[in-house]
C-alpha cells in the first residue's frame, strides 16, 4: 500500500522539527557559551567532542532497546515522543544557564546540559529514521520518502540557520544571552508539536519478526557489513568538512567581514544559503535524477562543494565587503550539502537490506543509530577544530567587531580553517566512497528481490 499525502507531510514535519533542534545546538552552542557567556573555547571544544565519545558507547545501546521494544504502539513511536519531550526541555535549559553561574560551575554545567542533550536527541533521532525502511518497500517509495525527510530536514535547518541571530537580537532586545533563551523555548515547543502530529499519522507497516539481538551481536552485525560502515564514515568526513564551515562562519562576520550591523550580513548570507540548500534537496536533486543516477549525483555534489569552498578562499584573500559576492561560493556548497544530506540517507537505508541479505539480520534501528552517532560525533569534532582554531587565533568577544581591528594573522587562520580544511576532509571522502560503495541501483534491486524472495521461504 502506497503512503498516503497526510503520511508524507506528518513525517516530513517531524524532519522539521527535529532538525530546527539539531541546527540550534550544532551551531550555535559554541557561540552561546564561548562568544556569549566567557567559557574558553578550548573547554568548549573538550566537552563537545567528549559528550561525542560517550555517544559511541549510548547510540548503539539505543539502537538495541528500540530494537527490543514492543508496544501496541510499535516500537519507533514510543521512543520518538519521549525522546522529543526530554530533548525539548533539555534544549531550552542549556540555552538558558542561571546567570549566577561563572567559571568552573559554568563549565560544568555547559558539559552537563550538552550530554543530557545528545542523550534526549538520541533517543528520538534514531527511532525517527528507522522508520524509513519499516513502513516502506524498497527502491522508489523509500528513496522518495528519504528525500522528502531530508528536504523537510534540511529546512528545518535553513530556517534556524536564516532567522536565529534576528530572533535572538529581537527577543532579548539587543541582549543575546535573554534572546537565546526566548528562542530555544519556541524552537523547543514547535519540535514537540511536530513530532506529535508524525507521531498520531505514522505507523510502521512491515517489520521483520527476528529474535532480539545482544549488544555484541549488534556490533558484528554492523562490522560486518561492509556498506553501512562505508556509509558512515563518509557521513563522518562530509559533516565534519561542512559543521567546521557552519560553526566559523558566524565568526568570520563578526570579526573578519565586520561592522557594528555584521549579524544582518550573516542572515542575509544564511537566507541566501538556506534557501539554496532547500531548493537543491527539493529541486535540483530531483531534476538531477532523471538523467543521472544516484551515485552520479553524489559525485556531482561533491565536486559542487570543493568549488565552492576553492572560490570562497580566493575571494576571502581579495579583501572583499560585497556580500553578494560570497553568494556565489554559498551556491555551490549549500546546494551540495542539500543533495549530500538527501543521498546518504538513501544510501543508507539501502545498505539494511543489504545487512539482512549478508547477515540474516534486518537490523535498521541499529544502521540508523550509526548514523545519529557519526552526525553528532562530525558535529563534535568540527567543534573541537574551530575551538581550536578560535583559541590559537585568539578570537572572542574581546575582539573587536571589525575586520579593521583584528589581527591579520587572526582572520588568516580563522580563512585558512574554513576553507582548506572542508576542502581535505570532502576529497577523503569522495575517495572512500568510490573504492568502497558497491549499491548500485540495479544491485539494490537485485538484493531487495533476493530479500523478499528469502522471507517468501521462510514463511
């Protein structure tokens, strides 16, 4: 049976919302507490890519419990909508740090906040995308619905990316701190209603009966299948190239670009690349796709991203003020990272069935749980590097607003770190991909018959 419109659209909100969250924590969370608040970017930078490395021992753990439930609700709602509701309440508290809070006990606080944080996200992150292959067949209907959660994704993101610095600035009337913690509620209440609606309109259609792995079991499952691993590390490497850019950027205008209204240069930039990035994921993708094949694609994305990091470089080193010139990098890597977002999903949810063909084991929430953990570790340690690169460059809101008055060597190194280090980091990965990924569209037609036909004899 075909998903219905009301389906699509449920779970595309729930896409929304829970990226509007995800957007709001991964690039702003450094700012908030090293910019805002005065913690040193190095312990920012610690805490971030630590709370990353207990998520490698807690995302697969909940990859097994999602996998061991059964409820009359399924096993996915459940965990969505508690996870949703901790997450929210724990977003709004750290974006709202007591003011009587300073030095150590802040520092404790921010790591406190930030694993409670990636716990919560966790347990909804994943059920959310194990969905996928539960309650759709695979080839068109499951690449579509992939695209549609990713587009609905990628603009949840677009508009925390686009409106948050104006929000901020009008709900704590020029004071940041208050204007974060006004805007992390509303963002936090609209992710709880989104997710309710997926909740009420979505239900898993098709879910293999098997027995309930071990963790270690779970584990060898996915060492030993070699595409999901392949996936994932490539996930890894594009995040990282692409969080690095978007935890700097806000920085670049600040201290680089400059001038005392340098945050409506940097909404302007952002409208320009949020709106991009949706128009590739809902747009350019697909037009793409009638003449190219998933796989195309992805290399098209990936040499889309590394010109427009190379084009970005050499207009930073011309001394530009024009910010319709940085749109024409902005193009290039926000319309790659639109496609990039869609198509390692699809890729993605193909390798479950290539999992339960190697490995007699259909194991989607523990695939997908991978995926939660490779995002948040990217996230991490794209957060240590620019921690890293804000400390030796010695930007803070000490600095000066002005490009004229900071340091040359700052904005050299604050250029250098936003640029050629995506530029490293995609290149790895392209070149991972093509020696390692072998689904195909014809090979994935091919497993999903041999799936089908196999569960046939089974039964």
């Amino acid at each position: 049976m075909k998903l219905s419109a009301k389906e699509k659209v449920s779970y595309g909100l729930g896409a929304v919302g829970k990226d509007m969250v995800y957007m709001l924590s991964a690039s702003y969370i450094l700012y908030y507490y090293q910019d805002i608040l005065g913690v040193s970017a190095i312990a920012m930078g610690i805490i971030l890519m630590a709370a990353r490395v207990f998520d490698a021992f807690n995302d697969p753990i909940m990859g097994v419990l999602v996998a061991k439930t059964k409820t009359k609700w399924g096993k996915f709602r459940p965990w969505l909508l508690i996870g949703t509701v901790l997450n929210a309440i724990v977003l709004y508290f750290m974006f709202a740090a007591p003011p009587a809070l300073d030095g150590n006990g802040l520092v404790a606080y921010a790591a406190i906040a930030y694993v409670l944080w990636g716990v919560t996200y966790t347990m909804m992150d994943i059920p959310y995308w194990s969905m996928i292959p539960a309650f759709t067949e695979g080839g068109k209907e499951r690449e579509n619905l992939s695209t549609l959660a990713r587009s609905c994704a990628g603009v949840g993101s677009a508009i925390v990316t686009i409106i948050t610095m104006k929000c901020v600035y009008v709900l704590g009337q020029n004071n940041e701190r208050e204007g974060f913690r006004w805007f992390a509620l509303i963002v936090a209440v609209v992710f709880v209603v989104f997710i309710l609606i997926t909740c009420a309109n979505i239900k898993e259609k098709s879910t293999v009966d098997m027995d309930t792995p071990s963790v270690g079991q779970m584990f060898k499952a996915l060492l030993q299948n070699d595409q999901a691993m392949t996936v994932v590390i490539t996930i890894v490497l594009i995040n990282c190239s692409i969080y690095i850019t978007s935890n700097l950027v806000i920085y670049f205008f600040k201290y680089d670009f400059g001038g005392s209204e340098w945050y409506n240069s940097y909404t302007l930039f952002n409208t320009f690349g949020g709106g991009i990035q949706i128009l590739a994921m809902m747009l350019f993708f697909p037009l793409l796709r009638r003449f190219l094949s998933s796989i195309q694609v992805f290399y098209v994305s990936f040499a889309s991203a590394i010109a427009g990091y190379a084009v970005l470089l050499v207009l930073m080193f011309t001394n530009m003020t024009n910010i319709f010139l940085l749109f024409v990098p902005a193009f290039f890597i926000f319309a790659a990272n639109g496609m990039l977002s869609v198509l390692t999903t699809v890729f993605l949810a193909n390798t479950v069935d290539y999992g339960e063909l190697k490995n007699n084991r259909r194991d989607e929430s523990v695939i997908f749980s991978m995926q939660t953990f490779v995002v948040k570790l990217a996230s991490g340690v794209a957060a240590l590097v620019a921690s890293v690169c804000l400390s030796l460059c010695n930007l803070s809101n000490d600095t000066s607003g002005t490009a004229v008055e900071a340091s040359a060597g700052s904005v050299a190194g604050l250029r250098m770190t936003m640029t050629v280090v995506p530029i490293a980091g995609l290149l790895v990965a392209v070149y991972l991909f093509h020696k390692k990924y072998i689904l195909t569209e014809q090979k994935v037609e091919e497993i999903a018959a041999e799936v089908k036909k196999k569960r046939e004899n089974r039964s």
